[in-house]
C-alpha cells in the first residue's frame, strides 16, 4: 500500500456504516475486502494534510509533545521519491517552526527561518537509484493490520467513506521495521495500537489514515536515548482530489546545501 505517508507509513483505513454521520445510505462493505481494495490501489495524486504528534517517555525534556503539520499536492514517484509541496509547522521542546519543504523527484528544498536549502541532485539521484533496487518507496501496511471492523459511515477528503479500525499486528510490524532500524543502529522498537481509516465506498480508495501506535524501546536503545522508554505516535493522514493534477514546481534559489543547517544546529546544541 503506498501514499503520501514515506517515514510514517500509515496503518489503517476505512470506517464506515450504516450508523455514521456522512448524510448518506451505502451498503455496508466487508472490511477485509475493503482494505484489499484500497491496497490495490496507491493513491497517485492528492491534496494531503498530515499531522503528526509524538510523545517521548522517560525524558523529562521531551515531556511536551512534539508536533509536525505538513500540507499540500502530492504526486508519487512510482519507484522514487515522491513529488510535493508542503507547508509545514513544527513545534518540539517549546520552539515552533515553519517553513515549506518541497521535492521534484530529482530535487528536494527546504526554507526556514528566512533561509533556503537544497539536498542536492546527486544525492536525491542516489536515493533514486537505492530505492529502485528494491522496488520503490512501499510500505506493507495491509500486512500490519488485524482483523478489521466497521465502526460506521463517514466522509473525508469530500468523499463518503466507510470506517474501519484494526490493530496493529505489532509481531509483523517490529519485524518489517527490523531492516531499517538495524542500518540506523538500533534495536526495532516492539509495537502496539490500532489503525482507523476511511475508504470510499465509490473509488475504494483510502482517503483518510489515523495511526494510534507505541513504541517499545529496547533497555539498550533506551540508554542511548537518555533513558527514553516509550514513543506514543499519532498520525492523521487525509487525501482530497485524489487523482487530480497537481502542479509541482521547484522553488526559486538561491539554495544552500543542506548541510550548511546540520552544521548551524550542531554549533547551536555544542554549549
């Protein structure tokens, strides 16, 4: 299953019923058939808003949440990285920030606090190229889902949808996640929650994507982390125009290379 959702990955899709408050009358659908449907069809394009919010255990610094709002066009990248336009709002240990962040596909651009970065084509292209040779930028949602239930008729996007919640089989979850953590040096984290969606009862496409997860960490990735013992991650993911043009373009230069703003935040957090 992919869409507009490449680190977070989504993991839930659909409700909807007899019993909702969309204002309409579909026939209630099989869930299991509906999230095989909406499975087998990735969203190309959309108009997204996603929200994110992160919530660290055992770190008296990080006992605020940490929030992330990104919206705009999305168009896949079929086996690369995605096209879009994203405006953002961030907010962590009290400091908020906003900016856009931008890609191309060959290109990704990032402007905050006055400034603009670039990640630089050679480095995207080999992103490309990685990608490529192991079949694109997907994750396995269906897989991560359990047995699956209607909760009731819903609308999101402007689409009339049917809701369905499941949890997160987190046996399958930690495993799929094992490669990726592994290449950043820790342990993969042991995973629970469930996962809520809305699939349209005409299109069968997930329009939206609700994500209420925790994070085991392990005792040595928790000692690394400065005695971090749990992540709790939610996630809102919802697509509207789904399978509309969307213009993308690259933003106006000049660009610095963005290690310029590892650099700066590096020299900020030395003290």
């Amino acid at each position: 299953m992919r869409g507009p959702w490449p680190i977070l990955a989504g993991i839930a899709i659909a409700l909807g019923g007899a019993m909702g408050c969309g204002g309409s009358d579909h026939e209630r659908v099989n869930p299991e058939a509906m999230l095989d449907t909406a499975a087998a069809h990735p969203i190309r394009s959309a108009e997204t808003e996603i929200q994110v919010r992160a919530r660290v255990e055992g770190v008296s610094q990080l006992s605020d949440p940490i929030t992330l709002r990104l919206e705009g066009p999305y168009v896949s990248g079929g086996g690369g990285i995605p096209s879009f336009d994203w405006r953002f709002s961030a907010s962590a240990l009290g400091f908020p920030v906003g900016g856009n962040l931008v890609s191309t596909g060959e290109n990704v651009y990032l402007s905050v606090y006055g400034s603009r970065y670039e990640v630089g084509r050679a480095a995207v292209g080999t992103a490309n190229t990685r990608l490529a040779e192991v079949g694109g930028l997907r994750l396995p949602v269906r897989r991560w889902l359990g047995r699956a239930r209607v909760t009731g008729e819903d609308s999101a996007g402007g689409v009339d949808c049917e809701r369905i919640t499941a949890p997160l089989r987190g046996e399958v979850v930690q495993r799929d996640l094992m490669p990726l953590a592994n290449n950043l040096g820790f342990t993969a984290p042991a995973v629970s929650g469930r996962a809520v969606a809305c699939v349209g009862y005409d299109d069968r496409v997930l329009h939206e994507l609700e994500l209420n997860a925790v994070l085991g960490l392990s005792a040595a990735d928790s000692t690394r982390l400065g005695g971090a013992s749990a992540i709790h991650l939610e996630a809102d993911i919802v697509s509207s125009d789904v399978g509309e043009q969307q213009e993308i373009s690259p933003p106006r230069g000049p660009f610095r290379p963005i290690r310029s703003l590892f650099l700066t935040l590096n020299d900020l957090r030395s003290p």
